[in-house]
C-alpha cells in the first residue's frame, strides 16, 4: 500500500496528498514524498481549489461528495483528505493516468 494512503477498520480511507492548484488540467500527477500530486485546474482562491479537490476525489473513486471531507490543510498546499467508505480499489483509481 502506498505511504499516501492508509485505511482505517472501519472503512475510512485517509489520503495525504500535495496540490498544485491553477494546472492547465485537473490530473493525478504520481508520488510528491509521501503524498500523493494531484494537479488542479481550478485556482486558489475562494475554496475553489478545495471544492475542486474533493469532487475530483469523489469521482475517482466513485463515492458521493458528501463521503469526501477535507480534514486539514485548507490554505496548504499538503492536505489530508478523508473518505467514508472508500472502494478496496483506492490506490489504483487514483494512479496516474
């Protein structure tokens, strides 16, 4: 299992993850140390960023919006992602490509 991700008991998925908010597209970009690069297209101004990340997320790995919560980093660029009910499959729906 990859450093960026880890899974709880109860079927949490913890991501840790390192943004590049203002990409000309939004794409999972591989390993930044023990984070996961995601590159945004949104800019990061208002929590569009934010928003942005987390609908990405969500349909990565097709879960609801409201299953994806972001629990700390909001004005970082590292963050820590939380998904209720993550698929098993989690690493490979969010590989590069």
């Amino acid at each position: 299992m990859p450093s960026w991700l880890r899974f709880a008991a109860d079927g949490r998925a913890t991501l840790t993850l390192h943004i590049q908010p203002g990409a000309k597209t939004t794409e999972v970009a591989g390993e930044h140390g023990d984070a996961l690069k995601l590159r945004l297209a949104a800019p990061p101004v208002d929590g569009k960023a934010n928003a942005a990340l987390l609908a990405f997320i969500a349909a990565r790995l097709g879960v609801a919006k409201a299953a994806v919560t972001l629990k700390s980093g909001q004005t970082s660029r590292r963050k820590v992602v939380d998904v209720a009910d993550a698929p098993a499959d989690t690493a490979q729906r969010l590989s590069p490509g």
